[in-house]
C-alpha cells in the first residue's frame, strides 16, 4: 500500500548557505510525485515539507539522513501525517 501521507523534517547542522534547500528541492523533484517546499528557519535549520506517496517521501527522507546533501547534516527530526493538500509543486522558501 503506498498512500499519500504528510513528511515534516527538521534538519540540523550545517545547512544553511550552502544550498541546501535548492538542492533538496532537486531531489524531490527527481524522486517524482511530491509537492511541499524547504525553509530556512531562524535557529538554523532547515524544514523539509513533502507530501506524496509514502514511497516517494521515504526516498527524499533516506537523502536526507544518507544522501550526498550539501553541507554537513548532524540530525533530523520527522513528522509522519496525513496530507493537507494546498502546495504547487515544490518550493524553496
């Protein structure tokens, strides 16, 4: 079964000013099939909101953890909900 579910991340390290959020947003696009964005947040990290089927986030959450990302990521926090919808593609905010 491969619903649609809700993914928030808060990555911690550092990523921001390194292009972080460009390149997450890349991934995601590569991985197909998500909508949501990548923010920069004033304590220093980034939040990664995607929506989607469970496949595709779980791609972009393993990239996230694994993956070769700009910057250097020290932890992540996650969030696993149902979708709310709203979001046009994916966006860097």
């Amino acid at each position: 079964m491969n619903e649609d579910v809700r993914l928030v991340v808060w990555v911690r390290g550092r990523v921001q000013r390194v292009g972080f959020r460009w390149f997450t947003r890349a991934r995601a696009l590569e991985i197909g099939a998500l909508s949501g964005f990548a923010l920069n947040l004033e304590d220093g990290r980034v939040q990664v909101v995607a929506e989607g089927p469970r496949e595709a986030c779980q791609k972009l959450l393993d990239w996230l953890h694994d993956g070769d990302t700009p910057g250097r990521v020290d932890g992540l926090t996650e969030i696993w909900d149902t979708p709310r919808g709203g979001y046009d593609g994916f966006a860097i905010r």
